[in-house]
C-alpha cells in the first residue's frame, strides 16, 4: 500500500493532523490500533482557545462544533488561603470569547467524520505498527491488521500513536519525563448557580483546580491532587468528595450540589529533545506531555498540527519531498520556540502554586493582586495562552482575522 503521508495514531492529535492536511492533496493513511471508538467516548473536556477555533473553523469544522461548546467569558483565579485575586474578560480583550469547553469525546467524533469525508484519506483501524524502516525516499511499515501482515510505504511518517509512544522508541526519538506525584481528577459537577461564562481557576496547597463552564450545563472539572491525596480520593463517597472539593474551591463559583462519575490521570511532565528524524515526525502526546494547568496542551498540538498542515501543503505546491530533512528541520525550529514556552510556563504553575513557604505564598497573592490592576499585563496573559506572539500557519489566520488580531 503506498501512500504520501502515513499517520500512525487516530486519537485526537492523529485526527486533527489528517482533517488539516484534507486539502493538501497529499495520499493520506491514519492506521489506529484500537477500533477506533476509545477517543470518541474520552470522558475529559477540552479548553479549545479563539485560535484553535479559529484552525477548527478554517477547515469546516467549527460549525458542526459549535452547538456542543460552552464559551468562557470571563476567567477568575486565585489562591486558596491567601488575599490577592485577578479577572479576565473577553470584552477587555475585544474577543467573542477567552475559550470553549468542548467534552473531548464530541470533538473525536466530529473531526472523525471529517476525516471520513476525506476522499484522499484511508483509516485503518486494528491496525498496529510492527517495524519502522527508512528506505532512500521513502520509509517502510510493516504493520498488523487483525491476522493479516500487510505492508505500508509513505514518503513521510507522523508519529501520533500517544504517551507510551512505541514509535517514538523505536525511531531513537526518545523523551525526558519527570513525574509530577500528581493525578488530575476529572468529573463534571453540578453547583448551585449557572456558569454564565466563568471559569475558575485556583490554586491550593495540592496542585491547581480548573472549574470550567460545560455545555450540559455543569462544570467541568480538572483537580490536581498529590499522588497519596488522589488514591484516598478514589474511596471518597459522593458527600465526601463535594466536601473536600468545597473546601478547595471555597465559594467563589457558588456551593457544590453533585459530583457525577470521576477519573483519575497520573501527571507526568514529557518532552522529546527532538520531534523529527529520517523521514518522521512526533505530534500530540508522542512528542509532549504538559501539566494541565492553563489548559494548554492541546492548543498547542492544534498550532503545531496547523504549522505542519501548511510546510506539507506548501511542498505539494512545489512538488517537494514532504520527507526532505530541511523541511523538517525547519519546522521543528519554528514549533520549538512555542513547546519551549508552554513547558516552562505550565511547568512554572504546576510547581510553585504548590510550595507552601509563607513567603513565597505572599509573592503568589501580591502577584495577582497587581495583575488585577495592570490591563496590559492581563492582554499579554490572553495573548500568551493563545500562542499569539508567536509565528502562526497562514491556516491559523484564515478565520477569525479581527477576534485574532486582538488576541
């Protein structure tokens, strides 16, 4: 089976690489281990920004997205225990909206079915990845669907198959990886009043809580708890849980009613020293694992996505090597700068929001305190989680020019 681009993975990162790459007029293959139906039941939700959206509508699929989105208008964060607060707005910032909370599952399906439409694509699901093998102008898979070996040869491989990337090995692309001692608890949660808008972002002597607007009209909700707190809170009953979840939130987003079905993820730190090699390249969770603090980490595999979207595009025009070791090099230059800044910043928050020195707790409450009176601070806070300062795909400017433009 020949094909141009071989995308090995179809969560979420692997789906929204193939949907971008749709008018490239590249061959497409996405060859997914699982049947494929894992990323659509994914119980997370995701914090998509005005540049993920406007990526998202670029390509067709904001439309049918939409409806399944809650937007955030306005952002609180503060510090358990401590004065100091501050508040972002989307109208101080001449935006529609500061993000959308969309259940990450509804998005799998809905970049699924694009991917379906795709008359250049191919997705292989139960199909796994045996060996990896560069040959001259090309690189050749041998790979397994159900009994059947088969063999698949591209001119370039993109590596999506997540975390425990196999391929990522197998390639000599290997990770650093530091572990948190944390686990996210994500649930949806019902509070005693309507979002209208806010989410809430808090930081407590165990790691960040993010409480979000959700389009069922719950919230939902991202807890970091240490490693010892999240196996006790595995056994918590209900009552317990909204309990210690009050007491962590306080009562800045109103009282906790109900706490429906809860999941626990390890967080761990994890970044590839090197995305590209001989005719390959790492994205999404292969090549990065940020804390989920500032909801960055998958904005940030939308902005890479998009960056490759267009150097592979651009090559079809020119009838380049989609492979070319220049090529490749040069956008992993350009997405360096943007994974460099995400990792150093959510790293930043995920470990000193949780020293608990008297000392250093002031700086954090001084901290937001003067936030909350410098504008120009907090435009460059909007600015920085959008990854607006940074160079940008022309797919990434093609919607959404004015909201973008003040980002």
């Amino acid at each position: 089976m020949d094909q141009d681009l071989i995308i090995a993975g179809g969560g979420l990162a692997g789906l929204m690489q193939a949907v971008l790459l749709g008018s490239s007029g590249w061959r497409i293959m996405v060859l997914e281990r699982s049947d494929g139906l894992s990323a659509l039941s994914d119980p997370r939700s995701l914090a998509l920004s005005e540049s993920t959206r406007s990526i998202l509508d670029a390509v067709g699929a904001w439309d049918a997205l939409r409806p399944e989105c809650a937007a955030v208008t306005h952002i609180d964060v503060s510090q358990r225990g401590a004065f100091g607060s501050t508040r972002l707005h989307a109208e101080d910032e001449q935006l529609p909206a500061l993000g959308y909370v969309v259940p990450a599952g509804v998005l799998a399906k809905i970049l699924r079915k694009a991917v379906d439409d795709l008359p250049n694509c191919t997705f292989m699901t139960q199909t796994s990845v045996e060996e990896v093998e560069p040959q001259g102008a090309g690189i050749a898979l041998k790979i397994q669907q159900g009994d059947t070996p088969q063999t698949a040869c591209g001119r370039l491989l993109i590596a999506a198959d997540g975390a425990r990337s196999a391929l990522r090995d197998a390639l000599g692309l290997h990770a650093e990886e530091v572990d948190y001692d944390q686990s996210a608890v994500v649930a949806e949660v019902e509070m005693d009043r309507a979002a209208e808008g806010w989410a809430y972002e808090r930081f407590t002597g165990t790691g960040p809580l993010a409480l979000l607007p959700h389009p069922s009209g719950l919230r939902a909700l991202v807890w970091a708890l240490s490693r010892k707190r999240a196996r006790e809170a595995r056994t918590w009953p209900d009552s317990k849980f909204c309990r210690e979840l009050q007491r962590a939130l306080g009562s800045r987003a109103g009282q906790v009613v109900d706490a429906g079905s809860r999941n626990f993820y390890d967080l761990t730190f994890r970044r590839v020293q090197q995305r590209v090699g001989t005719r390959c390249v790492l994205i999404g969770d292969a090549a990065y694992g940020f804390h989920p603090v500032a909801a960055q980490g998958f904005n940030l595999v939308v902005r890479d996505a998009a960056w490759l979207a267009q150097v592979l595009g651009d090559a079809k025009q020119e009838e380049a090597d989609p492979g070319a070791p220049q090529l490749l090099e040069e956008y992993a230059q350009v997405r360096d700068t943007d994974a460099r800044r995400v990792a150093g910043f959510t790293d930043l928050l995920a470990r000193g929001f949780v020293m608990q020195n008297p000392l250093i707790r002031g700086l954090r409450a001084a901290s937001l305190f003067a936030l909350e009176g410098m504008p120009q601070c907090r435009t460059r806070l909007v600015r920085f989680g959008m990854g607006a300062d940074l160079p940008r795909a022309d797919l990434a400017l093609k919607a959404g020019r004015e909201g973008s433009a003040h980002a």
